[in-house]
C-alpha cells in the first residue's frame, strides 16, 4: 500500500495517515483520463469481487469490466500472466466483456477475456490454482495506450 500523510501543523503535532492501494491508485488515474459526463465509472467496494472496476459509455450504454493486477515485475521478462483460476472461471461465468490488466514496472499488459484462456495451464502457486496465461491473449502499451483501447471497445 502507498501511504499519504497530512500533517497538521498546530501544536499537538498531530497527524493522519491515509492507506491507499494499488487499486484506488488506478481508479483515480482512470477518472483521470476519462470525461466523466460521457462514462460511468465505479470500483467494487468488496475487496474480494470477481472484477474490480466497471466502465460504461453513457450514450450507448456499452459496458467493460476491468480485472486490475498490480505486478512489480517486468512485464517483458515474461511468457504468461498468472490469475486466479476461480477469478478466470467467474470471469467466463458472469462477466464475459472483461478486460484483463496486469500494471507491470514497465507499462501495461491488457487483454480482452478470451474463452481459450481456460485452457492455459494450471500451476499450484501459494496453496491456490492459477491459470498461466500466454503473453499472446495480450497487448503491451503505456497509459495513452491502455485508456485508448478501453475508448475504442466503449464505442
């Protein structure tokens, strides 16, 4: 988690400190880059949802889900992406239209869902299945990059 500290400067010294994590990090930088009068965006407050982040297009109602990962790795290092797989199977289950976004030390990683990527490897990593998913369901861009692709799939 990054931490924000506001001080306050009387005399009892007296301070707040705010955790944010990964995720709220990634919604601010979408609200960011995106008009709020023409989308709808909203992050899920349970901590354990399948997705974490919906966009909609307010004129045509055209919806994305976004499955956000934060990874300190560099991404081209890299042949697959590793997700949960009762994350993946619920994203083939009830969210189909979602895009996938592994937040690497040197730009992103995105991809739309793909029924194929069932059938990616399965590996045990921390007493928990993971599907290993090939680089090749993915694109690899920058900020611009990942926000234009998500415009375009809204149009």
């Amino acid at each position: 988690m990054n931490n924000i500290y506001f001080i306050n400067a009387s005399n009892s010294g007296c301070s707040l400190k705010l955790d944010i994590d990964t995720e709220h990090l990634f919604f601010i930088k979408i609200i960011n880059n995106f008009d709020m009068n023409k989308y709808f965006i909203t992050k899920s407050n349970n901590k354990y949802c399948n997705i974490d982040f919906l966009i909609m297009e307010n004129n045509n109602l055209k919806t994305l889900y976004i499955e956000y990962k934060k990874r300190n790795i560099r991404s081209k290092n890299y042949n697959s992406f590793l997700l949960s797989n009762k994350k993946l199977e619920a994203i083939n289950n009830k969210y189909k239209n979602t895009l996938i976004i592994y937040d690497c030390n040197d730009g992103f990683i995105f991809g739309l869902y793909d029924k194929d990527m069932l059938n990616s490897p399965l590996e045990n990593i921390n007493n928990g299945l993971c599907y290993k998913i090939n680089k090749k369901y993915f694109k690899y861009g920058c900020n611009e990059d990942l926000f234009k692709y998500i415009k375009d799939y809204l149009k």
